[in-house]
C-alpha cells in the first residue's frame, strides 16, 4: 500500500486529502520518521516563467525551497507565464519509490487556478504527457513530473548519466532572468523569454563554470543554443580541470565551438578528460554568453 497526500493551505483554512493507492497485495507499514522531502535535493524547471513585473516571484526554484509561504509577494511561489499546458518538473537525480506528494498553492488568491491538473511519475524523460502513466489523481495547479536523473528509452535500457544536473553552476556577470543554474535544469527550451536560459551581461571574455563536486572523467559535452541570437556562442571554448585559477578558465581544452545553428543541441567529445569544474568561455571577445542547457556525460572516479 502507498500513501499519497497533497494537502492544500490558504489563509483561512488547510484541507488535507488522502487517496490510498493499493499498488501491491499484502500489508506494509508505513513510517512516518522515516519520509524525507526528496524536493529539496532535486532540480527544477517549469514551462516558462511569468513576464514583467513578476519574473523575480516566479521561479520553478521557489516551489522546492522548503518554505511554505502561500503569498505570491513574498517571493517563495513558482509561476508560469498564461499559455496552454503549463507544465512544472523536479528531477530527483535518481530513482525513489514516491510514498506523497504534499503541494501548498497561493493563499492570497487566484486558488482556482489549481484546478484540473495532473500529477505524473516516470523514470524517463517526459517529451509528450500523453505517453505518460497516470497514477489517476487530479489537482494542484501544474503537471509535476518527477524524474531521476537515469535516464532510459522506451525499452527501459539506462542510457547515461547527466553528471551536470547534480552540479552547481555561477557565471561571470548575471543579465536579468539568465541566472547560472538555468543551464543545468534539465530543460531545452531555447525560448529565453521561458526562463530556462543562462546570459551573462555584455562582458570581455564572459565565462560559465560548472562545479561537478568531485573529479569525474568527462566523456563528452552537449550545448543547448539560444533560438535567436545565435552567433554569440561562436568561438566558446569548453575547458575541463580541477583548478580554480583564473575562474577555472586556465583548464585544459576539450573542444572549440566554432559556430552553432539556432535552437539546436549539439555534444562535443571529451574523451575522458579528468575535472571537477567544466568551464564555457568566450576569449578575448566582448559578448552575451548564453547557454539554454549544459550536458555532461562522463562517470565518477570512485
């Protein structure tokens, strides 16, 4: 037996709803102490974030920060920008068995926006939720697919391991709604308008670095370009090392990105290169640097 909670606050009032799902025979005992929120560890992204003036409000990052303030103002609630399907995503960076899902919507108001959504569970990347099992609960007010980081095919065979979603990311300067970690949220989205693209101000020789945790051997890296503006990737360079010196950008070279096409996603070999930190440069130029995702594919050395 698995136990599924979502429980629903707003200023006057807390309702909590309960729905038993009987996914195995026999009896289990659930405890309680033992339930962690796996949100706080995840990465999220949502389908795009809502415009001028509220950008700032609405991050996918607000909804997992362990903080249940329900008032929009008060800058700890996610927000899409008004479109069809608007979606939010937490990828877990590995496989769990989910026992509850507890989901705090706005208590100021606008609570019927809640209404009508699905929740999905999968073990691989969701492309189309129609190709999605639901597990059969409708509320809350956005689609959360709660992913691993291992992702599979259609067939179930694990493919490989995005080393940069359990990363964590800065940059060189930050333009408005391009923070770092936009490059490593597991989404493609190349509509930087959406919220999922990185931008650094127009600075000489720009930088993006990726903190892996610990040494890895790097197998290749995957780009994910900008749907206009295009050009300004051309000439970045991927750098891979343990060193910090000079920001990281003194590591040694995987490869040159000479140009790229628009809103495409393309992956650089590595071959094995040893380091902790991945490093995106533009050198010697004064440019935007702007990532809409950053892959590494590679394994640990432990």
């Amino acid at each position: 037996m698995s136990l599924f909670i979502v429980s629903l606050s707003t200023r006057k009032m807390k309702h909590t709803i309960i729905i038993l799902l009987l996914l195995l025979l026999g009896t289990c005992t659930v405890t309680t102490a033992l339930i962690k929120n796996l949100a706080l560890r995840g990465k999220a992204t949502q389908s795009s974030i809502r415009g001028v003036p509220w950008t700032g409000y609405s991050a996918a990052s607000h909804a997992i920060d362990g903080n249940r303030e329900s008032q929009f103002s008060a800058g700890s609630c996610s927000n899409t920008h008004p479109q069809t399907d608007p979606w939010w995503r937490v990828d877990l960076l590995d496989s769990y068995i989910i026992t509850s899902i507890i989901i705090t919507v706005r208590g100021d108001c606008c609570a019927e926006e809640t209404t009508g959504a699905n929740i999905y569970i999968s073990d691989s990347p969701i492309q189309d939720w129609r190709m999605v099992l639901f597990l059969g609960f409708h509320w809350a007010s956005l689609s959360l697919w709660i992913l691993p980081a291992k992702w599979r095919d259609s067939m179930g065979i694990l493919l490989r391991l995005n080393l940069a979603l359990r990363g964590r990311a800065t940059q060189s300067s930050v333009y408005p709604l391009g923070i770092p970690i936009n490059a490593i949220d597991g989404n493609r989205d190349t509509n930087f308008d959406r919220g999922s693209c990185t931008a650094t101000q127009d600075n000489f020789s720009p930088w993006w670095r990726l903190d892996l945790l610990k040494t890895h051997k790097v197998v290749s890296v995957s780009i994910t370009n900008r749907d206009i503006l295009q050009e300004r990737i051309n000439g970045v360079e991927i750098r891979i090392g343990n060193s910090l010196d000079n920001n990281g950008n003194n590591n040694p070279r995987c490869a040159v990105v000479s140009q790229m096409a628009r809103g495409v996603t393309e992956t650089f070999q590595c071959n094995g290169m040893v380091g902790r930190y991945i490093n995106l440069i533009i050198p010697g130029r004064k440019e935007f640097l702007t990532l809409c995702e950053v892959e590494v594919y590679g394994h640990s050395l432990d």
